[in-house]
C-alpha cells in the first residue's frame, strides 16, 4: 500500500457536485460530521472498471442519512453517475470507491437542524485487505472487548462513522497482540461480526452464519449466501453463542474490503480453511468480475 498519505495523492475527488484536484477537497476543523460523527459512507470495490453492486450501495448510503436524519441531496441515479465518471477519471480498473456524506458548519452544537448535507466520493487503489499468501492459510481472530451496540442504543443499520469508533479501537487492540482483527459479540453476548466484515462458520458441511439484526446486513454476505445456496450448500442464518465457536471446522469473513477471507483461529479456537471456505473464495471472485465482459 502506498505510503503517501490520503490527503496528498492525486488525482480528483467528486465533491458536492463538482470534480476538484484530490489535495483541494478539504473540510474546515469546525465540521459537524467531525465533532459530532454525523457522518455516513460507503465502501465499494471497482473490477475490472465496474463497481460491483454499485446501486445496492448507493442505495444503502441514502439510507444510512435518513436514520441520521439527513437527506443526501442527490439522488442514486446521479451518486451512481459521479462513482462512474470518478472511476473513469481515476483510469483504475480495480480500486476502492468512498463515498461520504456529512452535516456541515452552518452550526455547532448538538442540534444541526440547518447544516448543509455535504458528499464526496474519492477513488483509490487498495489491494487486498489481508495479505494474499495468507489469505487461504487463514487470519488470526482475537476477541473483541467491545460489543455491537443494541439497536436501541445507535442506528445500527446505519454504516454510520460513530459506529466504527469501537470498531477502531477493537482493531488497534487486537492488532497490538499481533493479530488481523477482532471477532465482536453483540449487546446481549451473541457473536456479531468481525470490526470491517461479517462472519460465517461452517459444521458438517452445513453454513451458518448470525442473523443481521444489530449490525451491518453487508452487500457481501448477501452475495455469499446467494452463491452458497447456488452450489446447494444450506445456509442458517440464526443465532451464535461464543461456546458453539469450539465445533466449527471452518470460518470466513466476507465484506467489501476483505472480500472472502478464511479464518484460521479466533482466540483459543481454531479453524481449518476448507473446501467450502475455498469454493466461497473462488466464487466470490468470479462473481466480482464485470457482467458486461462475462457477457462478451
Ligand atoms: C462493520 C462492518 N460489517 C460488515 C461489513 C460488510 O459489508 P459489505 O459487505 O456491504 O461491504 C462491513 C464492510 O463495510 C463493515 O464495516
């Protein structure tokens, strides 16, 4: 990965409306989104030069504002259309599309009933999130101190940045005891997902994985569970206790960033990528690829 930081590279950034050089789309230190976290995104990932699911996340970012509370001013047809024409501008075929969207300065305090609904996208190259060659030997899970909050506590379908704090914090920890990630629980003690991707298990050739109902229902689990159910394999989705991690045999993590990423140990349990693991791996990966060349 590139070392430069994120706001010194070039190129251009959709900004409210407008393609600007990347180094000039700035915000000022007195921003809501900020202060106050009042801000939600996306994370999208281009193949090929066409963003995979693009609506579906577009989508998903309107929605996050309106459980904000916000209207993104602009609608799915002209957020999909700034993603492509970035895309294009950027000349990457693969890449990472970010689009943001945040209360503004208008006022600053709790209440920003009159700040204007800023958005941006930026478009940039990020390869795989874990390493390649680890990739099939599996990562390294430690578990998690915080928990997915209850949806009564934060909008929490809602990909919402204050709701990645403890996702950062969650990472740091585990990353400082010199593993991948963290395997985070829910409120009530069920396990959720990992800090930037969700988790699905595998027990006599049987798939399971939780149900979505505190956290992130990802584009990507859907995707996964779709193509599991084509090669036939059951999928449950229900609640998981922390002890039933000691009787599975396999485990992955699917998101955006992460992809498929097959898991090899979650604290004391460990876990052997398999076939399953493998098939969801090289599935997803063709999936990804562009419709318009698969039809070619
Ligand atoms: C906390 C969290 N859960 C799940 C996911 C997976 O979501 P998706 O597959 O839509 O990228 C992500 C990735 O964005 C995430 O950050």
């Amino acid at each position: 990965m590139s070392t430069v930081p994120f706001d010194q590279m070039d190129g251009q950034i959709w900004f409210n409306g407008e393609f600007v050089p990347w180094r000039d789309a700035k915000v000022h230190v007195l921003t809501h989104g900020l202060h106050y976290a009042s801000a939600v995104f996306e994370g999208e990932r281009a193949y090929g030069g066409e963003i995979f699911k693009l609506r579906a996340h577009t989508d998903r970012l309107i929605e996050s504002g309106r459980l904000l509370g916000f209207k993104i001013p602009y609608s799915a047809d002209e957020i999909d259309s700034a993603c492509n024409e970035l895309l294009r501008r950027q000349g990457f075929a693969d890449a990472y599309v970010r689009p943001i969207a945040w209360r503004g300065s208008e006022m600053m305090g709790v209440s920003a009933q009159n700040n204007r609904i800023n958005v941006a996208i930026a478009i940039w190259q990020w390869p795989s999130y874990f390493n390649p060659e680890q990739r099939m030997k599996g990562i390294r899970l430690d578990m998690a101190e915080y928990r997915r909050p209850d949806p009564r506590t934060a909008p929490s379908k809602a990909k919402a940045s204050g709701l990645y704090m403890i996702c950062t914090i969650s990472k740091h920890a585990a990353e400082a005891k010199g593993y991948a990630d963290a395997l985070m629980l829910d409120w009530r003690g069920h396990v959720a997902e990992a800090t930037g991707a969700n988790v699905f298990f595998v027990k006599d050739g049987v798939i399971h994985t939780p149900d979505p109902d505190c956290f992130l229902d990802g584009i990507t689990r859907r995707t996964v569970i779709d193509l599991a159910k084509r090669r036939g394999y059951e999928v449950q989705v229900r609640t998981i206790l922390p002890e039933e991690l000691e009787s599975f045999t396999e485990c992955f993590l699917c998101g955006t960033a992460a992809e498929v990423t097959p898991v090899a140990e979650i604290g004391p349990y460990s876990f052997t990528p398999g076939d399953i693991s493998r098939q969801l791996v090289a599935d997803y990966a063709a999936e990804v690829q562009p419709k318009r060349a698969a039809a070619e």
